[in-house]
C-alpha cells in the first residue's frame, strides 16, 4: 500500500506542468524522429543515421501518434520510464537489506530526488536507461543467489533492452559478473559462466536486430565526438578527471541533493559489515562508470552521471534499515536536509524552472544558449493560425540548421499542416538565404527563425519584418559564450520582405 501511494505521488510530480520547460535540443531531435518513424514504415531504424540506438523511439512512435502535444507525449516515456524506475528500486533494497522501509524510503528518495525527478520529466533516453540499469542489477543479484536459467534469461532480455536505449548499458554487461562474489560454493562458478553466457547471448542478439537497419555501421561513427581515445592516459592522465570528478559532486550536492549523500555516507557506515558483498557490487557499479566517463568524455553533463546514481540511493535508504542509538539522530537531520532542499527546487522546477538552483551547465544548455527551444512554441502557435486563416496559401520558414533545436523543434509543433514547409538553411546566417529569397518571389508567405547568437549580421541589414523576439534567460558572466556571443541570447522570429 505504501509503495502504491508513492507511485501516485510520483507520477503526479512527473506529469504536472509537464511541459512548462521548454524543449531541449535533444527532445525535438528524438521526437520530430518518432513521428518520421511511425508515419514512414521504412525509417524506422532512423536514429542509427547519427549513431544512436533506437528503442526509445520505438516506444514514442505510440505515444506521438496518440496525442496532440509531441512534447508532452515524449516526456510522458520518460515519466512513465521513472516509474519503473522506482519499482525496480524497492525491489533492489528490499532484495538486499530485506527491511521494507529502507525499500520504502529507496521509492521515495527517488520519486522526489530533483536529479531523478527532472529527467524523468524530460523527452531524453537517459530516464529509460536508468531504468533498465535498476532492473538489470537487481536480476543479476538474484541470478547470482540462485543460479536458475530462467533468471538468467530475463536478465539478458533486460540487458538486451538497455543495449538498444543506449551506449552506456556495456557499463551494465560489464558489471554484471561483480555478483560472482555472491556465490556460496566455488564450484558453483562454472555454472554461474554458463548463465552469463546466456545472458550475454540473448542481450548480444537483441543488439543485433539493429543489423535490419540500412545504418547499422554507423552507431560507432560518432564515438570519437564524445569519447577519448584510451592513448590519452599516457599523455594526459589527470585530464579530464581531476576537473570532473570535483564537477559531478557538485552536481550530486546540488541536484541529489546534499542530504541524499550524508543518507548514503551513513548507510554505507551502518551497513557495511553485515552486507559487505552486496555494498560492494553497488560502490563498483557507481564508480566503476563514474570514473572512466570522468577520464574520458569530452562533453561531460549531468544526464551522462543518472544511470550510475541508483546505487547511492540504495545506500541512502539502507540508513533506515536499524536505526538506533546516535545513528538516529544523523539520519534523522540528513533526512529534514534532503526534504527541505528537493522540496525548494522540486516546487520551482514544477513552478517557475528558471528559478531552480540548476548548475551553471545545465541551466546554459536549458535555459540560456541556442539549445534552449524558448519561444519556438509561440513561433508554431503563429505559423498554425496563419495557416489556418488560409489553408491553401503555401508557407516556407526557414531556420538556422538542418536539425536539432531548429528545425526540428519547429516541425514537430507543426508537421501536420499540409501547406506548410520548415527549410534548414545552415549556421552563421549573414544573408537571407537563397530557398527563401526564391519563396519569396514564388509568392509563398516566407519567415525565417533564428537564434541571435547563429545570425552573423545585424538584423536591419536585412530585408526583414521582425514579428517577435523572444528573449533567453541572461548568460553567466565569465563563460565562454558570454564572451563571444554577448550577454544574452534570443530568438528572432522574422517575416522575409
């Protein structure tokens, strides 16, 4: 009954105001695919063309076909993917500590947790990794115990799941033989390798189904666009490290928040020596990923770390496991730490996301650069009354790009006019370019949307009617885009004279 009224609560803070955030470069990408893939049978292996998997947007083809608002369906997956994630979760501590209210709290940490409770309302795989990485170690555990085949096999079709979310599940694989301490008996080992066999086998095969894809080659073309090569140790071996792990705290204090890392600390003292195997698995499965993608990932941001934080919420909800003597109190004011401050940024995030204490990262790429999708909503609002004032007269816009926050963004509000066509026509934008300048003359209504930051000429200079700008919350000074794009940027929705 408690786990079922954590649910409600849960999904209720994931579904409320849903879409009160504007989208993020990656949401448009992900949904303007789906909505390609379930109207075109033959692109339904689309996200392999960049290199990524495509499960989620398997899933969102469902959802966008179903409802009105694509935004709102895309961040419904990851809510609904924060659920299980949260199921799996009391699972896992209940499985370990066997105490149903460190289960318990493990939900309700969780539910509530800002780093948790944002991505899981937000259009972005990373949520159904997550999940899927909960489930995964949970039946590796549970194999391991009690070494049975069928076991073994849903934990390969798990794995196989999180293959085609994305590329941080081989951290999953490669963890999944830590549980070889849980065996009882040495000669329980070969039969533990025959059922990771299994397990790798079914997984490696659902990887495959990818090969049905005209692009399967290219889901490694973009490795080197986000990963060291492993040579850079012996070169540089304290960089990037030494910047990013002292970063990712940061995150965790900010976003975890701070009272879930002082819950994790106690749980990890108190429980130690009764559960040392199992503390064990889940410090290897935090760190293990957390360290090599501080070493070596070239764009490090915080969605990159959600999948390796399940751990220490396991570790926070175990502080509830035997509470007594002066571990009592600690849990007890790490716990009113934790509350006060996810209930501050949870109410803003749910409220007025801009007002949220979001590190400097994160609130640039949300709320302050080109990737930030503020205004394009009003823009598709406008283009669609204009349509539907006459359906018949053709409408161009063009945009900066050829996909990500535009153009994408714009076509997935307005993919189902008929009449109206969304041209990409590149960065650095110093003249009306020539498709629209030919619209233009064609005699088609022609507008052009931009980000201040992508126009490289004034605005004035240009044969441009501005209709409205819409202003992006103000750079942080001293970045290196406030040096070399200004103090703040905007979208400029103009009509081509």
């Amino acid at each position: 009954m408690g786990l079922f009224f954590v649910l409600l609560v849960a999904f209720g803070l994931r579904v409320y105001h849903l879409t009160i955030l504007p989208f993020f470069a990656d949401e448009a990408i992900y949904i303007r695919w789906s909505q390609i893939m379930a109207s075109e049978p033959t692109l339904r292996f689309l996200p392999l063309s960049d290199g990524k998997q495509p499960l989620f947007m398997w899933i969102l083809m469902f959802f966008v076909k179903r409802m009105s608002d694509p935004l709102f369906a895309g961040r419904l997956l990851s809510a609904v993917s924060g659920i299980g994630s949260i199921i799996g979760l009391f699972l896992l501590t209940y499985y370990i500590f066997k105490s149903r209210l460190s289960a318990l709290f493990a939900s309700i940490l969780w539910a509530v947790s800002p780093l948790s409770l944002f991505f899981d309302r937000m259009a972005l795989v990373d949520s159904m990794l997550t999940c899927f990485g909960i489930w995964t170690l949970f039946l590796s555990l549970v194999t391991a115990d009690y070494l049975r085949l069928d076991l073994a096999m849903i934990t390969g079709f798990v794995l196989g799941f999180a293959g085609l979310t994305k590329s941080p599940a081989l951290f999953f694989a490669a963890l999944i033989p830590v549980a070889v301490i849980l065996l009882k008996k040495p000669k329980n080992l070969l039969k533990y390798a025959g059922l990771l066999a299994v397990t790798y086998i079914i997984a490696f095969a659902m990887y495959n189904i990818q090969r049905l894809g005209p692009n399967f080659a290219l889901l490694t073309s973009r490795t080197e666009d986000y990963v060291f090569p492993f040579s850079r140790i012996l070169t540089y071996p304290t960089d990037p490290i030494r910047y990013n792990l002292p970063t990712t705290f940061s995150w965790l204090f900010a976003m975890g928040p701070f009272g879930l890392m002082l819950l994790a600390l106690i749980g990890l003292i108190v429980n130690f020596k009764k559960h040392p195997k199992y503390i064990l698995i889940l410090g290897a499965w935090f760190l293990a990923p957390l360290i090599y993608e501080a070493e070596f990932t070239k764009s490090f941001t915080l969605r990159y770390i959600l999948f390796l934080a399940p751990p220490l919420y396991v570790f926070a909800a175990s502080a509830f496991n035997k509470m007594s003597g002066k571990w009592k109190y600690l849990t007890a004011l790490a716990l009113i730490i934790f509350v006060v401050q996810a209930g501050v940024f949870d109410y803003f995030l749910l409220t007025s996301p801009e007002k949220a204490n979001f590190p400097l990262r994160e609130r640039m790429g949300y709320f302050q650069e080109w990737t930030s999708g503020i205004g394009i909503k009003q823009v598709a609002d406008y283009i669609r009354n204009k349509h539907n004032e006459n359906s018949s007269k053709r409408i161009i816009i063009g945009t900066e790009g050829y996909f990500g926050t535009l153009p994408d963004g714009l076509e997935m509000y307005i993919q189902d006019l008929p009449n109206v066509v969304v041209v990409g026509t590149g960065l650095a934008i110093s003249k009306i370019p020539e498709p629209l300048v030919e619209s233009k003359l064609a005699g088609n209504t022609t507008y052009l949307v931009v980000n201040k930051s992508r126009l490289a000429v004034d605005p004035k200079k240009l044969d441009v009617t501005l209709i409205e700008s819409f202003k992006k919350e103000p750079r942080s000074p001293g970045t290196m885009e406030y040096a070399q794009s200004g103090p703040q940027d905007e979208l400029y929705f103009f009509e081509v004279n």
